[in-house]
C-alpha cells in the first residue's frame, strides 16, 4: 500500500490521487470535447488505476482480516455500549 499512498517526498499527495485527476480530464476531453484521439490515453490510465486499486483492495483485506482477528479477542467485560 505505501508505494500507492505515500506522500514521496515533499509530502506531495499520493500519487494515485494525480492519476484520479489526470484521467478525469483525460475523460472530459474524450466524453465532452469529443478528442477521440486522447482515447487510448484515457483507456491506458484507466487499467493502470484499476490495477492499483485491485492492489490496494487486496492489501486493505489482508489488514482487514489481522484486525478481525485481533478485535474477535476482546473480552466480553471490555466491550462498550454492547
């Protein structure tokens, strides 16, 4: 996950969230401008996301399942408003 939501250097936003933007205009200029010619462009970025986020999706399930794991130990007397 660090390598698709670090902050790199400088802490600048991750980068995940300039490809977000940049495919947002990449589709703005295909869909309401009519640039066909920036398709493969928009198409190329769109399976690069989709890819990164099957990734962190995977890594977000594995946390998932140690934290599972760890909340299923909680004592019945240490839970709160039960």
């Amino acid at each position: 996950m660090r390598g698709h939501l670090n902050d790199r250097e400088h802490h600048n936003p991750p980068e995940i969230r300039n490809d977000i933007l940049k495919l947002h205009d990449l589709a703005m200029d295909v869909v309401n401008h009519g640039m066909k010619g920036r398709a493969p462009a928009l198409f190329d970025l769109a399976t690069e996301i989709e890819d990164q986020l099957s990734d962190l999706s995977e890594a977000l399930e594995n946390i998932q399942e140690a934290i599972d794991k760890l909340t299923d130990l909680q004592p019945e007397s240490l839970r709160w408003g039960d």
